[in-house]
C-alpha cells in the first residue's frame, strides 16, 4: 500500500527560496556561505524542475489514457538554448524567482546565464524543432521529440587573430534537466548478413544475422508548455556497449585495452553532432547516428503501441511520425522491416501502415545537402535495409511504369537508386514515397521543391500528396523572454499577455502607430536593448560602438549562399565612400555598426575565409581615425541562441541577403521583424511572406528573382559576365593590401570574378549599395522609421510557431490537442 506522494510544488516567494536553499544544502551539499552564482543556478533549477517534474509525470499519464494520437518529432538536432529562463516564465514564476533570488543576494539575469545553452543543433532546422516543441507543449498537443544524446553539441567558436577556432562543447557537466532512465534501452544491431529461413506455416523469412550490437539508453527533458500544466518529453538516446558486448572472455584473457576499446567505439555513435548545415559528407559514423537514433525510436513507439492491444492497422491512428528532413528517412525502412520480419505482417498490409504515419519536411533544394548514402556502405551496415529499399523501388517504379508506360527516361530519374558509380540511394526521393505528406518551409521553397527536385513525383502522386507550411518562431523565447521590457509594453497596450498565445491579437498595436507617448517608450526600449548589446561587444571584443549609431546586423550561419560576402563586400564600399567624402559630407551621413556573428562548418574554407576578411575589415576600419564612429565593424564570437536573445532585440535593421531561390525560408528575419527592427533582404524565403504581410513600405528588398537566377548563371558561363564597377573597386582595394595579405582572400574574390559568381554577388551588388543608401535615409527620419516598426510587429502574427503547428496537427498530423483538466 504506497502512499501517493502529492507534492505540489512552491508557490510563493519564500517557499521558492526554501526549495532553491534545500536543494544547494542537500543535493548539492554545498553550504550557504559560500553560494556562488553557480550554486544559486542549480538549486533555483532543481527547484523549478521539481515543479516540472510533477507536471510532467500527470501529463504523460493523461496522454496514456487518453489513448489518442500522438505526435512524435524526428529530428537529429534540438538547439534548445538555456531552460531555466524558459521555464521560469512558462510556468508563471519568474517574478516570484527574482525577488526570491534578489533577497538572497542575486540578479537574476547573472544566476540565468550560468546555464550552459544545450547546443544539439547547428542553426535553423534545429531551432525550428525547439520552437516547435515549444508550441505543441502550449497548445496541449500529446508530442514527443526524439533526438541523440550528443556528448558534444555544435563546437564553441574562438576568434584568434582574426580566424575562426573550434573548441568542443562538452555541455553535460552539469544538467539538471535531463532524467537518465536506465531502464528503457533498446539493442540496436549493425552490421551482419541476412538469411532466409522457413516459418512453421512454410512462408520464407528474411532473417537479419550476426553483426554487433550496440545499446540505447534513453534521456528525458521535460518540455513545459506555457501557462499550461501540459509537460511533454524531450527523450534523446545515448549509446553504450551492450553488456554482451564488453566481452568478458576478453576482459578475462587479459585483454583489458580490447574491451575498453570495444566500449568506447559504441559511445562514439552518439559522441559529437555532426557541425556542417546544408551540405552532406557521407560519412559513415553519421549514417550509424541515423539509424541508431531511428530504431531506438521506433522500438519505443512500437512497444507503446503494443501495450493498447490495437490490431496493426489502427497504427496510423496512434502514431504521427514527422521527419525533420531526410535524416530519419532510415525509420521509413525500419518500421516497414519491423513490421514485414518481426511481426510477419504482408508487405502491402505493412507500407500502407508506414505510408500513412511519415510525414517529410524538406528543408533545402541546394543539390549538395540532398543526403544520398552509397549503396555499397548500406549494404555493409544495414543489409536488410538495403534489401528493403529496393523492394520499395521495385514496387514503386512497378506502379510508375503502369502509370507512363514506357517512359524509361521517366523511371531513371525517380528511382531510388541512382546509377552513378557506386550507385547512391536518393534520401529525398525514399522519404518522399515513404510518406503521405511532403512539406516545405515558406511559399517560395514549396514551390520549388515542387517544380525541381520532386517535380516528377507531383505528376506521379499528384498535387495534394505536396504542400507548404511556412516556418514560424515561438514568440514566448523570441519576444517575450528575449525582450521583457517590449513585450511588456505591448501587454500594456494590447490589455493582456493573451498575444503570447495568439500572436494575430499584435493587430491591435495599429492604433498606436501615431501615439506620441507610445513611440517614445518603444524607442528607449530600443536603445536600452542597444545599450545592452553595445555593452557585450564591449566586453567581448573591446571595441566601444555608439549605441546611437545604426546596429545594421547579419547572424546565422556562415555560407556562400547566405552571402555575408555581399555584405562584407558592401561595407568595405561603404568605407571606401567615407574615406573619399569631405569633412562637410561626413556629417551628413548616419554613423553605423556592421555587426557579423555565426559559425563556419570546420571544413569550409570559403566561410572561414569570409570570417578572416569581415575581421580583417574591422582591424583596419575600428583603428582609423578619419571614420570614427560613421562605422564600426564588428564579429561576435561563438553565436548560439542565447546570444541571439541579446542581439536580435537590438537591431535596427538586419540582413536576410540570400541568393533568390536558396534559403529555404529563414527564420531569424522573424526574430528581428517581431523585434521591432526592420529589414534589408532579397526575394528568398520567408521574406517574400512577411513582405506580403507587414506591407512593402515597411521592408528593404533588392536584387534578383529566383526566377531569373538560372539565366543569369548561364550568362556568366557563356562570358556575358561584366562585374560591376563598384565592386570591382572594392576587389581593387583588398588586391592593393588594405586589410592586409591579399593572398589570403584571392579565392574568395577569384569565385565571384573568375568562377562564375556563382552566387551572384556581383550582379546584385548594385542594387545592394543602392538600398542601403535608402536605409540611411530612411533612417534619419526616425519618426516616420519606428512608425514602419511597430505597423511591422503589429502584422507578424502570422509567423508565430503555434501557426505552424496548427496547420502541421490539421493538415499532416490530424492529431487533436489534449488539454489538462481546469
Ligand atoms: C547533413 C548531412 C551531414 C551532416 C549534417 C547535415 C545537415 C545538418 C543540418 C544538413 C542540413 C542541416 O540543416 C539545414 C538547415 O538548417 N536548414 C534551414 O532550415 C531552416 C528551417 O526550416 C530554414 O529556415 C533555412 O532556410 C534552412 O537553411
């Protein structure tokens, strides 16, 4: 007779303090009087956890008896950014917290920021899928995320003399938020061959033998929803020998290194996320993460679902899987072999079950991150996979050829397989049959997805089986906690928090588009939030920019095809103008900071090449004394989600500069527009929507269509290539030496010269220049400049992530929310 344990958790100022002081003195064992900031940060989060935990515990267990549908998310990156902070305002408490922590003798921003981002995710797609989990916490929908334990996330980056320095990010020292559940492992096999045997009924079996085997462990991080008790799980699997594996007949022979060494290649599996974004390698460490991570998924879901005693074709009713791109298109194949091998169900009966759970999101047209593995290292890894793939093959390009008889053309361009040498398994195209819906990120990209890389498979399935939801941002992280000050000045206007819920009800803020007041006190929180980023640079780098001057910046990634080079580009003609002008001429311009911060994929020399050359800039424009503060330029080191909650409240005007038709929708031009700043971009992405609904006025747009790119491209290689005469000024000024070693930069000027420009950064430079002389303009009108942001904020309600979820759960999912009982 176990007596229901019925804590509730604190409520109040001092019963948070008793907590936040138990958990240092007993959990930590640390005493009172030497309680550093460090300390007040675990025993707060041990405190908070607490409350999670009861919250979690009753949400899972609705959810199981409920006996509803739910949502699991596959996805290889989570980049979650700090907890503390999230949960503190997701479940009401922040206020109690910091005067609870203020008496005990702490700010509570510097207790928040002892915590260690959890990094698990190289940019968008993996903050897409922590945005996401956000949401579907909030809004009540049963979900669950599935990723890899990673011992290291996304690598800490230095700048040392101006390049870029990878450091690991070893983030688990200490973790309050994760709950090792080393009960729930599942064996994972790799490796070995497939036989056929005989069942009793004399049906033939495909047996998958030998091999090795390689354990999961599961981890859970609690997901709390805002103002809702609804807790989801976060489970992330790490990999550790199988006790058979550490072989003790080794062990006992003496071969002590042996088995230390057998243990260790099984925890490589789940050791380090892979740090490239948008470009495939093929290597076969990261092909083991793939399918370790699925199947231990799959397993899981699978063992849930047999526990509600439903026949197999209720499956689909149960279970919405999501595949966040093409890294767990492997769980496709797994479920159909678990389905066919495991619980002897007919092929046909079995990928009718698959089919309807899978949906596919695709993430980039770019073809060198469409991820294809060789069949060869398949073969070797997973060979009952492989076989199974190409029975999907078979059948699908049986049914193909019933549809366009004789098209043989037709086949060789949808087959799974690509014929190369050694021949390729096209992920894209697998996750695309596997799966009822296919999905891209924003209007543009959908559209291309449709008309380029699966345009065949439209004419194949027809239109409906394609759509489109475009991204969105939780504006909980991304206004409220990212801007308490702005958010709260909206709440005063708006009447309520409510908009954090439904980020449509910004439309109310039209009414103070003229308001005197109102405008003033969005201005200073501006400027305060430009304080606070000036004070960070400072801090980081030494140099002092004027919090006055126009914050003009440019954080994501690194890649050619976001094109930071356009923009370094632009800044060196923007120093070589103010070098020319008057003294008189000086005055008039806007002083400005040229702010860069993201990370360059170790092995890609071009971005890091890029890095070295907006460094190299800033030595020479921050050190000359005719410019001053008319412009300053600065790299942040090491962006990563919480630095992004300091910089993106404090831009004025940010760079989304893209190539038209490469960035699939982008999602920090969201984060700045809602925080009121505006924005410089090309017609990519997301930008081409918030342009259609915060109005054109209120946008700074240049440069050339997709629809143009292909012409333009094959104008180049045919020698219509003229280079623009102010760029090639600037190329003329890096060759004479001004930012030092002209050789360290001659690649990066000979792609855009000599190589085709195969970004065409040269054919939009011109009209780059030319915006941004608008926005100097337009900034000096500052009236006139902070009506266009609030008229902005006041129309992003489109963009929230609860949007996406909305039509993900409506469209892909038909899953129903499950609120908990008032
Ligand atoms: C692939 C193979 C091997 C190792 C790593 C990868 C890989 C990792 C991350 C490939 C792509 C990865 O991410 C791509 C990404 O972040 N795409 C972005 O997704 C966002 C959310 O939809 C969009 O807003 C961006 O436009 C898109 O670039």
């Amino acid at each position: 007779a176990w007596k229901k344990h019925s804590a509730q958790g604190f409520k109040t100022k001092e019963e948070f303090q008793d907590e936040t002081v138990r958990h240092i003195e007993t959990s930590l064992a640390r005493s009172l009087f030497n309680c550093d900031e460090l300390a007040a940060y675990s025993g707060a989060s041990l405190a908070f956890r607490d409350r999670l935990i009861i919250e979690w515990n009753k949400t899972q267990q609705r959810q199981t008896f409920a006996g509803q549908k739910r949502v699991y998310y596959f996805s290889l990156e989570f980049l979650m950014g700090r907890a503390l902070d999230n949960a503190m305002l997701n479940v009401g408490l922040k206020d109690v917290a910091r005067d609870g922590l203020s008496e005990l003798g702490f700010r509570i921003e510097d207790v928040i920021s002892q915590e260690h981002d959890a990094a698990l995710g190289n940019g968008g797609l993996g903050r897409l899928a922590a945005c996401f989990l956000d949401s579907m916490a909030t809004m009540n929908y049963p979900a669950w995320g599935y990723a890899l334990r990673y011992k290291y996330g996304i690598f800490k980056q230095e700048i040392v003399d101006g390049y870029q320095v990878e450091i690991p990010d070893y983030w688990l020292d200490f973790n309050p938020w994760e709950f090792p559940r080393h009960d729930i492992t599942v064996d994972i096999q790799f490796y070995g061959s497939v036989n056929k045997h005989q069942n009793e009924d004399g049906k033939t079996l495909s047996v998958w033998e030998g091999g090795e085997i390689v354990q999961a462990v599961a981890y859970d991080a609690p997901i709390p929803g805002y103002e809702t008790s609804t807790t989801n799980n976060l489970r992330l699997w790490s990999s550790k020998a199988s006790s058979g594996e550490f072989d003790f007949q080794k062990f006992n022979a003496g071969e002590y290194e042996g088995s230390v060494a057998d243990q260790q290649r099984a925890e490589t599996i789940s050791a380090v996320l892979y740090p490239n974004d948008n470009l495939d390698r093929g290597k076969e460490l990261r092909l083991k993460q793939q399918y370790f991570w699925c199947a231990a998924s799959l397993f899981d879901i699978v063992r849930r679902f047999k526990k509600t005693k439903k026949p197999w074709s209720a499956f689909p009713d149960q279970v919405a899987i999501q595949l966040n791109d093409t890294h767990p298109t492997l769980a496709i194949v797994e479920l159909q072999r678990i389905l066919i091998d495991l619980e002897g169900l007919e092929w046909d009966d079995a990928w009718h079950i698959v089919v309807n759970t899978f949906g596919y999101t695709n993430h980039t047209v770019m073809p060198e991150a469409l991820e294809k593995w060789s069949v060869p290292l398949l073969q070797h890894l997973l060979p009952r996979h492989l076989l199974i793939i190409y029975d999907i093959n078979m059948k699908f390009l049986q049914m193909v050829e019933k549809q366009f008889p004789k098209d043989r053309d037709l086949l060789g361009r949808v087959s799974i397989i690509e014929e190369s040498q050694p021949k390729m398994v096209r992920m894209a195209f697998l996750a695309t049959i596997g799966s009822h819906k296919v999905n891209g990120v924003a209007e543009l990209h959908s559209d291309l997805v449709k008309t380029t890389i699966l345009k065949d498979f439209v004419k194949i399935y027809g239109p409906d089986k394609f759509t489109n939801v475009t991204n969105g941002i939780t504006p909980r992280r991304w206004l409220h906690q990212a801007n308490p000050r702005l958010s709260e000045l909206i709440a005063s206007k708006v009447g309520s928090y409510e908009f954090l819920k439904d980020l449509t009800l910004l439309n109310k803020l039209e009414h103070y588009v003229d308001d005197k007041d109102f405008k003033k006190e969005w201005q200073d929180i501006k400027y305060a939030n430009k304080v606070r980023l000036a004070q960070h640079i400072m801090n980081t780098t030494g140099v002092k920019v004027n919090p006055k001057a126009l914050f003009d910046i440019q954080v994501k990634r690194i890649h050619e095809y976001k094109r930071q080079q356009l923009n370094i580009l632009g800044v060196i003609h923007r120093y070589l103008t103010i070098k020319a002008m008057s003294a008189e001429e000086r005055k008039k311009l806007a002083p400005r900071v040229s702010i860069f911060g993201g990370k360059a994929a170790p092995g890609y020399w071009m971005a890091k090449t890029i890095i070295h050359l907006v460094c190299s800039v800033g030595e020479v424009v921050n050190n000359d004394k005719d410019v001053g503060d008319l412009l300053k330029v600065i790299y942040i080191e090491d962006y990563n989600v919480s630095k992004a909650e300091i910089i993106t409240p404090a831009s004025d005007i940010s760079e989304h500069i893209s190539t038209a038709g490469t960035e699939a929708s982008g999602t920090s031009n969201m984060k700045f527009v809602l925080n009121g700043g505006l924005i410089i971009g090309t017609c990519d992405g997301a930008n081409i929507e918030i342009t259609r609904e915060i109005g054109e006025n209120n946008i700074f747009l240049f440069g050339n269509l997709a629809e143009d790119v292909e012409d333009l491209r094959h104008a180049h290689t045919y020698g219509k290539f003229q280079l623009d005469e102010d760029l090639k000024k600037v190329f003329d000024a890096i060759k004479g030496g001004l930012f030092g070693d002209a050789g360290h930069f001659s690649a990066l000027c000979n792609s855009i010269v000599d190589h085709g420009d195969y970004y065409l950064v040269s054919d939009d430079f011109n009209s780059y220049v030319k915006t941004h002389a608008l926005v100097d303009e337009a900034y000096k009108d500052q009236d006139e400049w902070v009506s266009k942001c609030i008229t902005s904020v006041s129309r992003m309600g489109f963009f929230s992530s609860d949007r996406c979820i909305q039509e993900y759960a409506d469209m892909i999912w038909n899953v129903e929310p499950l609120p908990p009982k008032p």
